[in-house]
C-alpha cells in the first residue's frame, strides 16, 4: 500500500489515512508540537522522483469508464514568462498589419505545457491518479513596453478505483 507524507506532521502514513494531504491523526488531534530534539532524531523524508507521465489530465469532471475512488485535493500551478523587446515589437507589428502572431502563440504553448506538467508533478507527489476539472487562466502585464504573460492552472486530484476486468 503507498504511503503518503502528511503536510502538518512530516510522517508518512498509509494511503488511506490521508485526505488533503493531512493525516487522521492531525486532522482530528492537530499536528504534534516538535521540539529541537524531536526533529533532530526524526529521519529525514525520502527523496521520490516523481514521474508524472501516467498522471490523467482532463477539463471534464470525470473520466470516461473510471469512477473516482476519492478527492485527494485541489491542485495548482503558475507560470510567469517575460516578452522580450524583439517578440514585443513583432507582436506590435502583427496588430498593424494583422495575421497569427507566432512568437506569442509559442510563449502561450510554453506557458500552458509547463503549467500542466507542474499539474502532473503536484498531483503525482500527492499519490493521484488523475486531475479533472482543469481549468487554464491566461493574463498579461505590460510593463515599461515589455509585457509578462502569465499562466495559472488548478484542477482536483483525485484517486480512480482499479480498473475491473470483464467477465
């Protein structure tokens, strides 16, 4: 059974006794005050790779021929990318004489791709198998003529049952 590490205590606990990333004993009781001593004998977490690859992304509420074993939290992820002068420029040029901009088309692909791969890493770190309901918020901010673009991206994680095979 996977373990997942509690956000109020620093232990890991089995799977099933961690909802939102707190385990039942803090979330009924309240994380345990540690001390100097305590912390300096308590080993230190392992470190996980996360790979996220297999982590299911979908702007829906569900998964078609998967049902939700539970919620295991909300999820998000952020991204900030500078415009430099010369795309600013281009993307000027483009609004004068009209047609598809592709430097900013490439800045929002960029933006959009890392913030659903920071969805996955989240997601995968929290034990998930999946994050529905994403939703992608874009905003830019001009400053002094060089613009930031900025991406957000939030979804529920949540956990499928196993799949079961027909008979």
């Amino acid at each position: 059974m996977a373990q997942l590490l509690c956000k109020e205590c620093g232990k890991y606990k089995p799977e099933k006794e961690v909802q939102l990333s707190i385990c039942d004993d803090c979330f009924k009781y309240g994380a345990p005050r540690k001390t100097q001593q305590s912390a300096a004998l308590q080993p230190a977490a392992p470190t996980v790779s996360v790979d996220a690859d297999h982590i299911i992304l979908t702007t829906s509420i569900d998964i078609p021929n998967r049902s939700i074993e539970r919620v295991v939290s909300i999820v998000a992820a952020e991204a900030a990318l500078g415009m430099n002068v010369f795309r600013d420029i281009a993307n000027n040029w483009r609004d004068f004489v009209g047609g598809r901009s592709n430097s900013a088309q490439k800045s929002l692909k960029e933006a959009r791709t890392a913030c659903l791969d920071e969805l996955r890493r989240e997601a995968s770190a929290l034990g998930a198998d999946a994050v529905i309901a994403v939703d992608l918020d874009y905003n830019e901010l001009t400053t002094g003529g060089a613009g930031i673009l900025f991406v957000a991206a939030t979804g529920t994680a949540v956990k499928l049952a196993p799949l079961v095979p027909d008979p």
